[in-house]
C-alpha cells in the first residue's frame, strides 16, 4: 500500500480571518462571544433569585423565570463612546467588558414589558445624542 504524503504547511501564518471577513464581521463575532458570555454569568442570575419574583419597575410578582436581569446602567452608554480623532469608537472591548460584567448590585430584575420599554428609551436617547 502506498504511503500518504503529509500535507505542506504554510510557511508563515495565517492572518486571524484569512482577510475574508471584514472589519465589522469580526467585530460582530467578538460581539457576539461576549454575550453569549455574559448569558452566564453568576451575578445576573443571583439577581434574579434575590428578586424572588418582583419586577424592579412596576413591582408586579412574576416567576422568575419571566424576568429578565437587566443592566442598571447601559452596557453602551446612552451619550455614546468617548470620540477620538472624530472615530467614534462604538467598540471600546475593555469598557464594554467593565460594563457588562458587573456585580449583583448593578443589575435589576424586570418583567418583559418594562425591560422592553426601558430598552426603546434607551435606544431613542442614543438616536438623539447621534445628531
């Protein structure tokens, strides 16, 4: 039986997206392992057992598992990122990882509703602070 011929490496490596992706889908990917990250971490459940079920806003009783653990203060500041050289730099990876991972204490528990209207506010005042 004839032997294989073992597979030729590149002689020098490879970039880290083989430049087939662009700038923004690799910033998407990162995005996207940092929340699915953040999915477990311990403090935003701890939140949603010391809630025992009260919505942090309208203080309605739900089961917990209808409540959501949310960021008392934005991931993403509403004002936006500090500018610099006129980049705004959307993707500052170290302050979104300060501000995603926070200890109990800076976390709320709320009801889907409440939770999706302090979301759209939010949304809204950063529409306003683009302009």
């Amino acid at each position: 039986m004839a032997k294989r011929k073992p597979k030729k490496r590149a002689s020098t490596p490879r970039p880290y997206n083989a430049w087939t992706m662009s700038e923004s889908e690799v910033r998407s990917r990162i995005l996207a392992k940092l929340r699915q990250f953040t999915m477990y971490w311990k403090p935003k459940g701890k939140c949603l057992q010391l809630a025992a079920g009260k919505c942090a806003h309208c203080s309605k009783k739900f089961k917990t598992s209808e409540l959501k653990a949310d960021h008392i203060l934005p991931i993403v500041p509403v004002k936006g990122w500090e500018k610099k050289d006129d980049l705004v730099l959307w993707y500052n990876w170290n302050e979104w990882i300060r501000n995603a991972l926070v200890e109990v204490d800076w976390y709320q528990a709320l009801c889907s509703e409440c939770h999706s209207k302090k979301t759209k506010k939010e949304n809204a005042d950063r529409k306003k602070n683009k302009k």
